[in-house]
C-alpha cells in the first residue's frame, strides 16, 4: 500500500489522499473535516482508526480500532464485509455492537468521531471482467468452429493445441526504503522518540540499533507497529534491536549487602533479590554500585547513583533483624 504523507489528508496511511474513486474497484472514501482520502479494498482484512497498528490510521480519531474491513469477489461479482471493533460505530445512522460482522451496501456510510466512511464502487469488478469474458466467449465460439469441422473431416489428422493460461500480476510488494518511511511516520504519529535509528537494506529494516532505551508504554506501541508492517512486509525483516528501560533510575535510596543483599526504594519498602517493585520488575541481581531488573525476557541495569544525586547509603542488618 502507498503511503499518503498529504497533510490535507484526514488519512496518515493510505493511498492518494485526492485520488478519484472509479478505479475499477469497490473503495472507501474517508472523509473529515471537508477532506477526503479514498482506501482501495483488498482480499486482506484492512483495519481503519486511529491507533498506530491499523492498516489505515484517521488522524483526530481515538487511539483504537474502528473497524475492519474486507472485499471478497466471486465469478466478478464484489462483496464486503465489515466488522466493529467498537461499540461507538454507526452505519446510515444505526449504533453497531461491537464485534458485529454484516455485509455492506453501495453507498452505505460509516461514522465514527467525525470521520464519515462511504462505500463506492460496489459491483464494480463486473466491468472489470468483461474484456475476459469477451475473450473467453470468442475461444468457445472458435472451439465449437473447430469441432464442427472435425465431425465434417474426420480424415484431418488431430491437432491438439497447448493449453492458454491467463493470470493476474500480482501486486508488487513495498519496498524496504516504503515500509522504513511508513515507520517513521507512525513512530512520529504514536509520539515515541523520534531519535531512534533505523537502517533499511533491500530485505531487512533495523531499529534502534545503538538509540537510548525506550520506556514500557513506548515500546508497546513500537512492537505494535513492527506488528502491522510485519503483515504487510513481506519478505522484509524487520529487526526490533531496541532495549527496554524499568525507569527505575534514582528509586535506590539505600543499598545493604549483609548478611544478605538487599536495597531501600524510594518509596521506603526494603527489597532483596527476587522481589518485584511495583512498577513489575523483578530485582533480578544486587551488586556493589548497580541492580540488575528483568520483565517480559528482557533486563535493565539501574546504577545506584544516578546522575544529579548522591551515592546512596549503604546499610547493614543484623542477625536479629533477618531472625
């Protein structure tokens, strides 16, 4: 899929934001705010909202799925399907239950937070068709020619020709330099840090090699995107070489190391190895001047002192204390 980098757009993602919609071809024209995009439908599920995993993202709207979208064709003839992905989805003016799934109809309209979605183009691919199927009953009437002069020769010598096949060209895949753009983009539209590197070859795409670490929230939302175009990338790789910070610098308030490892947070609970913080990582390892914290197969070091602060106070426990 192209990328639509039109800020006139409504659409982040997408194709041609002021493209005309007889194309041959069912699509979606998306419009917001007096602007309009047209999405092209697709054999694929295509997901349109506002999150930064949908295969089209609305600028404006709620950060969530809408809904999902699909075109079936059967002997020419063009169907599609729609379902909600939220409870707030109107079509011609009728609330949808989420997770409902029903079939749509030309010129029908789907509205959400401002964005009016309407279907045209329905029934489109017969036309679509017809120059093949003008072929294919030219091949019959010459066929049933030939047969007719075989029943009056009988004596000719049969010729069996070879088979015709006839098959689309299927659609290119996007390159690694499109889909390493379409990443920049979301990462800028999902407001994580816009400083982390990435590097496309002709079938591989690296991110954050080298960069800062990225918190939990923002490397949620960088796994979601890798996700999306992972299903559209086809033979590319995209490679996640991100780390995740615990955001645990300055949270060591004391550290004690007899007769058992342990430190002092910030929030006045003591903890040793093996014990979780509230945030949810575990305290994975104590030593002199830094801990060692794990979550989801992935560690942090937190130094015990961070910059701008003192070194934190080393403490000691009695036998009496750990009886």
């Amino acid at each position: 899929m192209a990328m639509n980098l039109d800020p006139s757009s409504p659409t982040f993602r997408g194709n041609a934001g002021n493209a005309a919609s007889g194309r041959g071809g069912p699509v979606l024209r998306i419009t917001r705010a007096g602007r309009s995009s047209i999405l092209p439908l697709t054999a694929e599920r295509q997901v349109v909202g506002g999150s930064a995993d949908c295969d089209l993202i609305i600028l404006g709207a709620k950060p969530e799925p809408a809904f999902a979208i699909s075109l079936q064709r059967s002997r020419g003839s063009d169907a599609v399907s729609f379902t909600a992905l939220r409870d707030d989805v109107v079509i011609d003016g009728h609330s949808i239950p989420r997770d409902r799934t029903m079939s749509l109809t030309k010129r029908q309209t789907i509205s959400f937070d401002g964005t009016a979605c309407e279907l045209e183009g329905l029934g489109a691919g017969r036309g679509r068709f017809a120059p093949r199927r003008i072929a294919a009953a030219g091949l019959l009437g010459l066929a049933a020619m030939l047969l007719l002069v075989g029943l009056y020769n009988s004596d000719a010598p049969a010729h069996e020709g070879p088979p015709v096949r006839v098959s689309a060209a299927p659609e290119p895949a996007p390159s690694s330099a499109a889909i390493a753009a379409e990443i920049r983009q979301a990462i800028r539209m999902a407001q994580i840090p816009q400083d982390l590197s990435i590097v496309a070859t002709a079938d591989e795409i690296r991110i954050g090699e080298g960069s800062r670490p990225l918190g939990l929230p923002d490397k949620t939302k960088l796994r979601s995107i890798i996700a999306s175009m992972s299903r559209r990338g086809g033979s590319v790789s995209i490679v996640d070489l991100t780390a995740l910070s615990s955001g645990l610098d300055g949270f060591v308030a004391a550290a004690g190391y007899t007769p058992v490892r342990f430190i002092i947070g910030s929030d006045g609970r003591r903890y040793e190895e093996g014990d979780v913080v509230a945030s949810g990582w575990r305290i994975k390892e104590i030593g002199n001047d830094q801990m060692i914290v794990s979550r989801d197969s992935e560690d942090d070091t937190v130094n015990f002192a961070s910059a701008g602060s003192a070194e934190p106070k080393l403490a000691e426990i009695s036998s009496s204390e750990q009886e």
